[in-house]
C-alpha cells in the first residue's frame, strides 16, 4: 500500500510539473529573501524561517522553496521540515513533491514529508479555493477543487454491533 501511494504522488508530482514551472532556477530575490531569513538562524529554525518568507512573499512561494533547498543542500536532515514548513505556509503538497524532486530531493522522501498536509489548523482543509475548514482532527486534507473527505475522529460510532 505505501508503495501505491509513493507512486500516486510520483504520478501527481510529474502531472503538477507539466502544468507549472517546477524548475530548480531561483531568481536572485528569492535566494536574497532566504539568505536573510537563515542569515541567523540555526538548522531548527530553518523550517519556521522558510514559512514566515513563504507567509511575507506568497508570489514567490515555490522559488522560497527551492532557494531553501538550495541553501540547505537537497541531503540535509532540514529538508523534510523545510517540505512541511512549505506545504504549511499555503502551497500545496503536490507543488512541495514537485519542486523538492526538481531540487534532487529523494522522491520518498519528499512524498512522506508532504504526506500529512498542512499541520498548522490541526483539522482537515477542504481545497485551496473554498477556504473551508470542517475542523475535523482526522488529519486529511483535499485537493484544490472539491476538498476531500473528513479525517473521521468524529461522527457516528458503530459500537453496538450492527
């Protein structure tokens, strides 16, 4: 099964990168923008770093990405978090798969660390487009027409046997 999902995201990351620019070319404000945001922090900060840039300059997101990839190196133990950081700052999981392979991010990797979504509402987010919220704590989050389903913390329990 983990297997299928990898390449479900593999599959989703390529089809993304047909449609946008997934490129590791970074415009010099976007490494200027993340030079002075690692310029003095230290390897635990550098996720919370990248989401406050990617929060200030939301136009520039995907090139904040690769520059803090660049910056780190597409090895380092900070890639995953700085993934996270990305996909919580507003950019969806399958751009963060996207622009971390096109960045020479281990593919499973960057799949897993994309895997949960946006970890900052604690709740499921329906799309990118509706803005809404179901505040259901499975930890599910939908795609950008349509959402998807809740996580199922809540709701009818079945345990009367029938």
């Amino acid at each position: 099964m983990k297997k299928l999902t990898i390449a479900s995201l593999l599959l989703a990351a390529i089809g993304t990168s047909a449609m946008m620019p997934v490129s590791a070319e970074v415009s010099d404000n976007a490494t200027q923008i993340i030079a002075t945001a690692f310029q003095n922090a230290d390897a635990s900060t550098f996720a919370a770093a990248l989401q406050s840039a990617i929060e200030a300059n939301p136009e520039l997101a995907e090139e904040l990405l690769a520059a803090a990839i660049q910056a780190v190196g597409s090895d380092s133990a900070s890639v995953p978090a700085l993934l996270q950081a990305a996909v919580n700052g507003g950019l969806t999981s399958d751009s963060v798969t996207g622009i971390a392979v096109a960045n020479n991010v281990d593919a499973g990797i960057a799949s897993q660390s994309t895997a949960a979504g946006n970890t900052n509402t604690g709740g499921n987010t329906a799309g990118t487009t509706g803005g809404v919220t179901n505040g259901n704590f499975g930890g599910n989050t939908g795609g950008t027409a349509g959402g998807g389903g809740g996580g199922g913390a809540g709701g009818i329990s079945e345990g009367n046997g029938l």
